[in-house]
C-alpha cells in the first residue's frame, strides 16, 4: 500500500512495542510478548504530510477490529499509532477524529510508545511482490486494499500506479505498478507481510517515520 504513494522511498515490515527483544516471528505470532506486526516508512514530507499517510492507514484497515483483522486474532494485530518523543500526538488524534466521522462503529486504534523498533526476518520484507503473488491468503486480501489505495487517493501515488488509478481505479494493482523509490525522508509503519498493519510515528535528525498495527529524511516517524 504505502510503497505506491508518492514521497515514499521505503517500507520495512517489523515488530514495536513488546518485551521481548529482538523477537522472532515465531514469537511474535504466539502473543505472548506484547509486540504489534508492523511496517516502517521512509517518505518526504516535503512530498506528502504524515497527516495524509494517516488517513491511508486508516482507510486500508479495519481500525473498529480490536485486537484482530478479519481471521487474525491477537494482540499482535492490534490497530495502533506507536509515537516517539516528538511525534505530534494532536496530528494522530486528528486522523482517528476523521477516521471516525466516516464509521458507525467505534475505533479502537491506541497511541503508544515510545517503543523499539525491531526489523522482521528477510523473508518479510517485500512479500507481496514476490512470495505474496502465490499466497491465496494474501491474494485476497491485498488486492481490495490497494483498489481502495488507488480510488481514494489516486493523485498522491507514484507515476505508473497513478497513471493505472486515473484509468481504472478498481482495477487490481500488481507488483508491477510498485515502482522502485528514491531515498529521502524515513518514516514507518508496521504490517505484516499481507499487508496487515500498526503504526509508529516520531521525529529524529535524518528522517521522517510513521508506524502502524492492526491484524493484516529530515524528521522520521513510525507507524506500527
């Protein structure tokens, strides 16, 4: 999802606010130490806000869900926004404001952290343009997050996925329409390799990083 928009250079699957350090994805999935699936973005906030990364966040997910995403249950799917000593609290407490304005049901999206972030196995990392292709499970899911991605903000992504939402904005995004990205500002935000996703967010010197969670540089703010 995140690797589609303009201003995005990079996103890292991982695990935030836990225990247990250095867990294992195998840890991870029993629960048991308090971690959220999560990815880490690197964007440039001269190109886009973390506001609006925001509200990609919660527009892909299912933020009313506690504790899980559709089949997947547990604290490690939890939907939250994990902050660090700078992150703009207001701006998270905004988004789930909007958020919410446009559901019945009430989210359950926390704001936590501070917390460590721990980059997951290598074989998580771009998963779905690879492995992903050939998972049923991700091929089901996936796909109605990135049609959602292209119709409801088809003009903050990249070149080619932009060129494909102006044309057929309900149409399946592929690998292929996930061009490469130039390196710039980090931010991050946590998911899992289907596209399930926490987020932290905070400020440093070099990057920008957002972090999210839920079952599925200049400043750096993370999402887990």
């Amino acid at each position: 999802v995140f690797r589609q928009l303009a201003g995005v250079s990079e996103v890292e699957s991982g695990y935030i606010g836990g225990t247990v350090p250095d867990p294992s994805y195998k840890q991870v999935c029993t629960g048991d130490t308090g971690h959220a699936e999560a990815i880490r973005v690197t964007y440039d906030p001269a190109v886009i806000g973390y506001a609006e990364l925001l509200d990609v966040f919660f527009a892909t997910h299912d933020p009313t869900q506690l504790n899980r995403q559709g089949g997947d249950v547990g604290t490690q799917y939890r939907s939250a926004v994990f902050l660090n000593e700078d992150s703009p609290r207001g701006e998270v407490e905004a988004a789930i404001a909007r958020a919410q304005a446009e559901r019945d049901a009430p989210i359950v999206t926390t704001i936590e952290g501070p917390a460590t972030w721990y980059p997951a196995e290598d074989y998580h990392q771009e998963y779905w343009e690879g492995e992903g292709q050939r998972n049923p499970y991700c091929l089901a899911v996936i796909p109605p997050k990135l049609a959602k991605l292209r119709k409801g903000f088809a003009e903050r992504l990249k070149g080619e996925a932009r060129q494909r939402a102006t044309k057929n904005p309900s149409s399946p995004p592929t690998s292929a329409s996930m061009p490469g990205s130039v390196r710039s500002q980090p931010c991050a935000v946590g998911a899992s390799p289907c596209g399930r996703y926490s987020a932290r967010i905070g400020s440093g010197a070099s990057a920008t990083r957002m972090a999210c969670s839920s079952p599925s540089a200049g400043s750096s703010e993370q999402v887990a």
